[in-house]
C-alpha cells in the first residue's frame, strides 16, 4: 500500500493524456464522438451503426485496434465502441489513429457506393 500514490498519480496522467490525445484525433473525425466521462478508465465512443458492433470491433481488430462492443458495457443498440484509457499512451495514439482511419475509410466507401 506504501506504493499506492505514485501508481494512482502514474494512472490519472496516463489516462488523462490518453483522453486528451483521443479527443484530439477525434476532432478529425465529427461523426465519432465520446460520451462525457465521469471518471474512471474508459472512454464511450458513439460510431456510425453501419454494421453490428461486434462486426466493427473485429474489423478494427484486424487493424490492431484493440476495443470492446458496446454491448459489453450494457449498450444494446449498435453504434457504440468502449475503449481503455490505461494503455501506453504511444500504442494508445498509434490506436485511435488506426480507428480514425478506419472510418475514413468507411465513409469513403459509403460514398462511392452512393455514386
């Protein structure tokens, strides 16, 4: 218990600096948003419902994008990712910047499809 402090100061700034980097990425990106967090160490995200969530959670996988589907957090609709703050905050930049482009890439092809 001695250790306590240092690790809860080592995790508020991790996850501090991993939301602020999330909120940055995401500014790129105005059809994801995050839900308003009240503490703890994860982030809601609110997608598109263009596929089931678990769809685009494997998807994202396959990207090397680790996320949880809403509905491990009590989401039933589609249209929701959750994602863990605690991570490095390098792999957890070079992550939302592989979620980002993922959904770019999705509204592109949303568009051509339309054309």
């Amino acid at each position: 218990l001695e250790g306590r402090l240092a690790m809860q100061r080592q995790i508020q700034q991790r996850v501090t600096a991993n939301l602020a980097e999330l909120d940055r990425q995401l500014a790129e990106l105005p059809e994801v948003s995050r839900l308003e967090a009240e503490g703890g160490w994860y982030a809601v995200l609110r997608i598109p419902a263009l596929a089931p969530d678990e769809q685009t959670v494997l998807a994202l996988l396959e990207r090397g994008v680790w996320v949880h589907p809403g509905y491990f957090f009590g989401l039933k609709d589609s249209g929701w990712l959750v994602v863990s703050l605690l991570g490095p905050e390098a792999e957890f930049s070079a992550g939302v910047a592989g979620l980002i482009e993922y959904f770019h890439l999705q509204r592109r092809n949303e568009i051509l499809n339309l054309s």
